[in-house]
C-alpha cells in the first residue's frame, strides 16, 4: 500500500471518528429566560366587593289607614323633616243590616241604664236631704234634753250613709254614660245626632328622619297601609363604604389602615381607600366550585375626594386590591423561575453556557413576580420553567422567543 493511499484512509478514518463524536455528543437544552430586576414589591388581596350607605334609615307608617300617593321618587334630594307622604287615618267601618240593629239595640238599652241611673241619683238625693233633715231634728232635741246621744249619732251615721250611697250612684250614672258612648259609636251616631260614620282625623304626615337622597320608594301609589309597613329608604349617598368577602386565612393581614385600591368600578380613575375594621364574625359561603370557605366581611373607606366618586350608588359592583405588603428596592423574578429545594428555593442561572444551581430566600409571591430577598444580583439571566432533564452544570442554550 502506497504512502499516499494510506494517508487517505487515515484521514478517512478519522473524519469518521469526528463524525460519530460530533453526533453522539451531548446537544445544549434549549431553554426559556428572563432577566432578574429590582424595584417595588407589593403583595395584594384582591376580591369583588360592593358598596353600601354606612347608615340606612327605613321610613315606616306610624299608623294604620290610607296612604296618598308620595310627593317624593327615588333619587330626590330632601332635608331632614321633608314631608314625604301623606296618611289618612282609617275611617270605621260599614255596619250591615244585622250589626246595625244590633247596635242600635245597645243604644237603647245602655240609655235605660243611663235613665236608671239617673233615677237612682235622684232618690240618693232625697235619702240624702231626709238623712240631713233628720240629723238637724235630732241635734234641736238633744240640745233641749228630749234626745239622747246614741240617737244623736244614730242620725249623723244615717247622713253619711246616704252621702255614700248618692256618690256610688253618681258613679253608676258616669258608667251608664260611658257605656251609652261607647254603644253610640258602634252605631255610628256621633254624640246621638243621627246615623252616619265620623269624619275622618287629620292626616299624619310621614317625613325624612335625615338629610339625604330617597333611595327607595315601596309604595308608588296611594292604597291603604297597616301600622309599621316600610314606605320609605332613605340614605345619604355621601356616607358610602366598599364591604368585600375575604377568606378568614388572608383578613388577618388586613388591618384597619390598610391602604385599598377600587378598581372596575364603572369610572375612572381608580378610587382610593382604607381598611376601616373587620367584621368579628366569620360566616360559611359555597363557593362558584361548589367548596365550603369561611369568610369574613372587611369595610373599606373611601379616601379619595367626593367629587372622583359621585357617580357611584349603594350597591354597585367593585374591585378592590388590598395591600398587604410593598418594599421598595426589592430584587424581582419570575415566579416560574424559582423552586423548591431541600435546603429552600433556589433558581438556574446562566453562567458561561451553562446552568448554575443558586439558592434563594424567597421573600414574598404576588402573581407571576417573586421577591428574593437575597441571591443573584440584578441584570442576571435566570432560567424559567426549567425542564425536569435540566441538572447543575448542564450546557443550555437559549431558545427563540415565540413568534
């Protein structure tokens, strides 16, 4: 074999070699990255909330009868004292034939009581003059030595029983009186002038117990009303608070103070506010997933001026985001970026090609962003949603953005 064939099959040799080096050796892993930055942290509680007037006053009818129909609609301004309606008290009702008879029957018996009694009366009176009479005989003897003193106070004792008898019947003739009264206006005679029914009091006039706007107005239309029906809600819209549903794990981070952001509230911008207290009391709600939670209600304040929120009313809609937490200066990853370890978190950081283990403390997590508290510095590149095959040391390369 000739120098020079055998100088090509070395060559060929070795191409091979290189060849078969080149396609088994290991390939770079394509992976995803982001970069490590510093600026402010803030950790929110966000929920759906609602707002409501602070103080809710139900206007109701003080007295059963006819309510008019209301001077006032929903949304007008009144002042405290503001007459909202009107109610005529409720007139007595039709008698039937029977009733009727039967009233008028009583009449005619409590005015024989009446005329008994009046009998009475006068027949006390004349046991009452007998009695006096009798004692002024008895005292013109006794005093001439013809009578003697147990006949004298035998006398006076008669006197001051007839004084009492004449006081039980002028007692009997008050009650037949009432009683004929009360008989007349079952019957519908008004002080015995005739058959009818009584007119009707004055009306009693149902007014605005503060200053504010009618929020709600339960009888449009005028129609007979009982004693304590609801007729009126009256608020001042200037008084209203955000009432949100935290779970009873997150409301202990929202104390009172706490500054609240309002969001989706149907303007702009933004509102402003604060935790004014938590509701002591937790209560049980199902959630959307058909799982029992224990929540707790947390009244927020509205801080920023009237003027940004006078489109808002009781009962709206809203989004509120508490916030729990905020530093400054902190150093930020993402979130898929970083993940357990034995000894903590830690993340893959690119060093010279390669992926380099390096522990973390994780200070806090709010969506998609993570607060290190300590380890690479800002600018590094981290690897995100690191692969299972991915190991300390490995050659990685980076991955072209999607798109």
């Amino acid at each position: 074999m000739t120098p020079r064939r055998r100088w090509t099959l070395v060559a060929v040799g070795a191409a091979a070699v290189a060849a078969l080096a080149w396609a088994f050796a290991p390939r770079p892993l394509a992976v995803e990255v982001a970069t490590l930055t510093t600026g402010r942290f803030e950790v929110f509680i966000e929920e759906d909330g609602r707002t409501r007037l602070r103080d809710r006053f139900v206007v109701s009818s003080p007295l059963g009868g006819r309510l008019l129909r209301p001077a006032v609609r929903e949304g007008d301004a009144v002042a405290a004292g503001d007459v909202l309606a009107r109610i005529m008290p409720a007139a007595s009702p039709l008698l039937d034939d029977r009733s009727a008879r039967q009233s008028l029957t009583r009449v005619a018996a409590a005015q024989a009581q009446r005329a008994a009694a009046d009998a009475r009366l006068s027949r006390a009176g004349v046991a009452v003059e007998q009695a006096r009479a009798e004692l002024r005989r008895s005292e013109a003897l006794a005093s001439d030595g013809f009578l003697s003193p147990a006949h004298l106070e035998t006398a006076r004792l008669a006197l001051q029983a007839a004084e009492r008898a004449a006081d039980a019947a002028r007692q009997e003739r008050q009650v037949a009186e009432q009683t004929l009264q009360q008989s007349r206006i079952a019957a519908g005679i008004p002080g015995g002038m005739g058959a009818g029914r009584p007119a009707a009091g004055p009306d009693s006039l149902v007014r605005a117990p503060v200053t504010g706007q009618v929020l709600r107005v339960l009888h449009p239309s005028e129609g007979p009303v009982s004693a304590g029906t609801p007729l009126f809600e009256v608020g001042d819209l200037g008084s209203l608070e955000v009432v949100a549903e935290l779970l009873t794990t997150d409301a202990p981070r929202a104390v009172p103070g706490t500054p609240v952001r309002i969001e989706r509230w149907g303007g702009t911008p933004d509102l402003q506010g604060t935790v004014a207290r938590v509701e002591p009391a937790a209560f049980t709600k199902v959630s959307a997933l058909g799982v029992e939670e224990q929540r707790v209600l947390v009244v927020i304040a509205l801080t920023s001026p009237r003027t940004d929120w006078q489109a808002l009313g009781d009962g709206y809609r809203v989004a509120v985001r508490l916030q729990v937490q905020a530093v400054e200066g902190a150093r930020q990853v993402a979130s898929s970026a970083v993940f357990p370890v034995p000894s903590g978190h830690a993340v893959f950081v690119i060093d010279g090609g390669r992926a380099r283990q390096t522990a973390v403390t994780v200070g806090g997590r709010q969506g998609a962003v993570t607060w290190l508290k300590d380890g690479p510095p800002e600018g590094t590149e981290v690897i995100v949603y690191p692969p299972a095959s991915l190991r300390d040391g490995l050659r990685v390369r980076r991955s072209a953005p999607a798109g």
